[in-house]
C-alpha cells in the first residue's frame, strides 16, 4: 500500500538546475524524515522533522534544505543541483515512540 | 553514537532452504529497539520485523525469525522456506528509545534466492 508518496519518481537534470524532491503522508504522522541512499545502497539521514515547521539536519551533511508547513508535507530542495547529488533520496514518516518508520517509494535523482 | 554493522555483503540460498543473515550493533543504552527492512530491486523498503531489546522473546513474522542476543549485541535475522520473492537487499537498523524514532542503518545484504 501506498500511503507515504514521493515525485517524482526519477528525475534526470542539469547542473545548477534548482529542484525540488515532494514527499506527502496520509497517515497523520508527526515525524518526517528524509534519507539519502548512496550507490553502494548505504542510508544516511539528511533531514528530520517533528512536527509542523519543526525540522532539523541529519548525521550526513547535505546542502539541501526542507520545509515542514504542512503535518502531510515534507519537500526537499536543492537550489543548485551539482553531479554530487546524484542518488536515491528517501522520504518516511512515523508516528509512536518505538514505532516503525513507513517509507515512500524514492526519488531516483541523476544530475548530469 | 550507534553503528551497526552487516558483516555478509552478499549472500545467496537455494529455494526452500533457510539463510541467516547477520547484524551486530554497537550501543551504550539499554532500551533500545531493532529491525529488519527489506528492499526489492526498484521498489519500496518495507518492514520485515520489530524487535524490543527489553524484550528476552524474539520476534517471528511468519517465515522470518530473529536471534537477539542482547549481551552480544546481535540480531540475526532467519529466513525459512526461502522464496524466490524474497531476493532483495535486507538491512539492519538500530532505534534508540525516546530520540524521535530516527534510525540507523546497517550497509545492507543483498540476498539472491536461487531456483
């Protein structure tokens, strides 16, 4: 079931292109990540939120930003993609302390 | 900080037969919670099982049984009666009680279940 949404599913773009990585939940969840999953398949998380315009970075530096105006709403930003951010970008959200987290299907990001 | 760490890169099993794949963790807290994802090529990480360190029973989902040592800081994860749908990348995470649910991956084990 589909109930954590991420578009678009792949994208393919040039360098300096701003691009913006949408994420949506239908589950009322408060808490919100973003992970980055490089080549080698490793998860490293690069944005974290708790609720409504609360959100935080992640243990791997990265220069995209995100926004929380919406509890459903968690989109992610570049503002200038560069050929280093060419990876999987994935979206989750979760809601009891102990709980699970449910994750989207992924972004497929290639910047050339 | 908490690592966790998938020693098997790579594994492969016949159908039918059981395959272990292993995690350990490094941690000072107590209380604690671990999983299991999977992810089939291109498509979605779905939860496999969920396990509660303060809890001595392992957890099983069918097919799918975990071997928590807790003192050892290992949770192996057991998969019985290996079918062809469950060729996918497995990883291991790590949950830290009341630290708003962020996980920690392990680098993830690619299984290949063979006919």
């Amino acid at each position: 079931e589909a109930d954590i949404y991420q578009t678009p599913r792949y994208l393919v773009i040039g360098t300096g292109k701003k691009i913006t990585l949408e994420c949506s939940q239908t589950m009322g969840h408060d808490k919100m990540y973003w992970y980055q999953q490089d080549p080698g398949m490793e998860l490293h998380l690069i944005h974290y939120s708790y609720g409504v315009n609360s959100t935080e970075k992640g243990d791997l530096s990265s220069e995209s930003t995100v926004s929380r105006i919406r509890t459903e709403h968690f989109p992610l930003t570049l503002e200038s993609a560069r050929p280093s951010h060419t990876s999987q970008y994935l979206c989750a959200s979760s809601k009891d302390p102990g709980s699970p987290l449910h994750f989207g299907n992924g972004t497929r990001l290639t910047v050339t | 900080a908490q690592t966790v760490t998938q020693s098997q890169p790579e594994m492969s099993v016949q159908e039918a037969e059981t395959v272990t794949l292993s995690c350990t963790y490094d941690t000072s807290e107590n209380n604690y919670y671990l999983f299991w994802y999977k992810q089939p090529p291109s498509r979605q990480m779905i939860l496999v099982i969920r396990q509660e360190a303060y809890k001595q029973q392992n957890a099983t989902e069918n097919r799918f049984s975990v071997n928590f040592q807790k003192a050892a800081k290992s949770f192996s994860l057991k998969i019985s009666d290996s079918q062809l749908g469950d060729t996918a990348m497995y990883f291991c995470a790590f949950m830290k009680e009341n630290a708003g649910n962020m996980l920690t991956f392990g680098g993830g084990t690619r299984l290949m279940v063979k006919p």
